[in-house]
C-alpha cells in the first residue's frame, strides 16, 4: 500500500474512533503513550524470541509492529509533517551515506 493511502486511511480509523460515545480525540501526549505502549508490546515480543521461544508469536509481532505504524502516522499527522516525502528525504540521505561509505573501502 502507497504511504499516501495508508495515511488517510490511519487518519479515517482514528476519526471514526473519536466520534464512538464516551471516546475523546487523541492529544498529542495520549498518541505518544500509545506509541510508547505499542514499542514496549513489539520490545516483547523480540525479547521472547530469545529468551522465551514458547511464548514468541511472529504474527502478534506483526501486528504490533502495524499498530507501531498507525501511531507513527497519526503523530505525524498532528504536527502536520509530510511522512511520505521525510521517508523519501530519510532513505536519499542513508543512500548517500551508504555511498560514501563504500568509497571508503
């Protein structure tokens, strides 16, 4: 899926949340929580993994690293920041990193 598509996607999901009786939008400060409590979920995962095999689930591990996602975007979306195009700046910028690396050699 496009980072474009995702994003208006995510930001539907959480609008549509917003809107169900009891349920207030997320502030900045309750977005970063839940972001924080979604790295913690994908951190047990990992963890797991290694040092307790019986309890690791690749598919739970997927999932959390979704939700990891969907808070990263609504976040960024908060501050109005254009994700797709700082993912574009991000990956010229280890590229060219990469490159000037293997000069080096």
């Amino acid at each position: 899926m496009e980072i474009k598509k995702f994003q208006e996607e995510v930001l539907a999901v959480f609008s549509e949340i917003a809107k169900a009786p009891n349920r207030r939008p997320h502030t900045k400060q309750s977005a970063m929580i839940h972001l924080t409590e979604e790295i913690g979920e994908v951190a047990r995962q990992i963890n797991n993994e290694s040092h307790r095999p019986e309890k690791f689930n690749k598919e739970n591990l997927g999932e959390e690293l979704a939700d990891l996602m969907m808070f990263i975007v609504f976040i960024a979306n908060l501050y109005d920041i254009n994700l797709p195009k700082k993912m574009r700046d991000s990956i010229e910028k280890v590229k060219s990193a990469t490159i000037k690396l293997k000069k080096q050699v």
